[in-house]
DNA sequence: ATGCTAATGACAATTTATTGTCAATAAAGG
DNA sequence: CCTTTATTGACAATAAATTGTCATTAGCAT
C-alpha cells in the first residue's frame, strides 16, 4: 500500500465537511474549500470525498433524486434525519426518529435500516 | 388540443402498472408490457408513462440513489410508504405511517410532505 | 537539498437516464 | 375504404454526474 501524503486539498475538503452542520453535496464541498485552496479542482474533491468514505471518516446521504450528499462520520453516527428545504435546496440534519417501523412490515420482511426524508421550507425561506 | 387515440401500447403499459402491486421502474414498465405487445419500444414506455403522470393516473415513487418508479395514482392515493429488498432491488408498499414528525422539526421550518423508505430483506429472499 | 512517487489538475471519456427527430404506421371519423 | 394526423419505433442527441488518463506538482524520507 503506497504511503499517505497530506495536502492542503485534503485538509480543506475535510474541515469543509466538518464545518458544514449539514450535508453537502459534491459541488457545495468542492466550493467551499475552494475558499481555502482556489486552485482545487472538482476531481480532486471527488478523489478526497471517495478516500474519506473508504476510510470511513465521511458517509453518503441519499437524496431524493439528486446525487448523494456528505457528512462526516461523527455526525452520522449519531442516528438522525433530513429535512430538505424546497426553496433553498440545502438538507439540514434533524434529530429523532420516530419508533415502531418494524411494525410496519409484512410477515417476514427483515428490517435492516431506513431513511426518513422531511421537506418543506426552512425557518429562513418561510 | 390533439384528439386521442387509443393502441395497445397504451393499454399494455397501464395494465403493468394496474397489476404490478408494486412501484415499477421504466425499465420493469416496459419489459412487462412488451410481453403483451413485444414490439413496445422503451422510448413509448417513456412517452406514455409521462401522459399518465400528466394526466395524474400515475405518481413518480422517488427512489434514493435510482431513477423514480410509478405506480397508479390510486395506489399513491392512500398514503404509504416504501419498503425496498437489498437482495432483488424490488420495492414494496407499505401501509402505515409514523405520526408526530412536525414536533421532530426545529422551530420555524414548515413541513410539506414527507418519504419513509424502509430496506432489507423481502419475505422471498429473507 | 535530492529523489521517489503520491497527489493533483486539465480535459477527455464514460455512464446512465432521458429526450429530440422524423419517417413509417395505424386509429378513428367521414 | 380513405384521409387525416396522433402515435410509434429507430436512432441520434442530450444532460448531468462521475471517472479515466497522463503530464506536472509537491510531500516527505533520506
């Protein structure tokens, strides 16, 4: 296995994600830390985004027709949802879940995970 | 307003749909209808899936990651939710729905709609 | 400082889903 | 049966996201 190198590229996709609050999506993290590095390329993000979920330090949130977005792995790990606000497009991360989903199932379906997708406009946009 | 013409296509493709049980790809639209008119084109599957959806006899079943499913509007009519097998990629209505989620949303965000998609393993793969 | 090579950036290429075009076909009214 | 034109199928074209390639740059061990 070929050794690591750090870079400032890494770094600036890392602390982008980390500041974000919310998920991003690949061009909103390719953005961002273009303010700390200008001359980062949107391959380099995908390369950097693709590291960090191997190494499990980001996941991938799903979005309803649009391409995933990212979240740190620390924020993931604490179970929770999304809200999308129609108006401005960004995903916001919501606590809570609501129980008794496998009660919901038909007889002999295996419960293995689930995802819950609010929408609406954000205290912002209303 | 063009005058309407009936063909079997048409037909073929709503009768999918209408005894499919579940939300069908284009993809699934079009591979069961062509077996009652195996000439069908993908490219009318799209054509006459749109009509449908234009003329609301059909809803688009978003899917994470994936293009969207349909299923007749009066399936979507009465309120559900989805439940997609990892093991054969199939998705499943689901009756039910969890209450309470206005109160999981910070202070200020209006709530529109919303999408539960449950995932594992279906009753025939379990 | 020097050398090795991982990482990057420019840009082409691919992938997958969908749509545009147009000549050929066929539904429905006269 | 004929005519009109909505509909279809073949195929090209597009759109958007992601990935491949390769010469150049730059970490970092020596």
């Amino acid at each position: 296995m070929p050794a690591r190198r750090h870079t400032a590229q890494q770094r600036a996709i890392r602390e982008a994600l980390e500041h974000a609050g919310r998920p991003l999506s690949m061009a909103e993290i390719h953005q961002r830390a273009a303010q700390a590095v200008p001359t980062l390329s949107l391959r380099t993000a995908y390369r950097v985004v693709h590291r960090l979920l191997d190494d499990q330090d980001a996941v991938a949130v799903p979005v309803l027709g649009q391409p995933d977005r990212y979240e740190p792995a620390a924020v993931a790990d604490r179970h929770h949802h999304h809200f999308r606000c129609e108006a401005c497009d960004r995903v916001f991360d919501i606590a809570g879940c609501p129980g008794g989903l496998k009660r919901m199932l038909p007889e002999g379906f295996e419960l293995a995970g689930h995802e819950l997708t609010l929408w609406g406009r954000c205290a912002e946009c209303a």
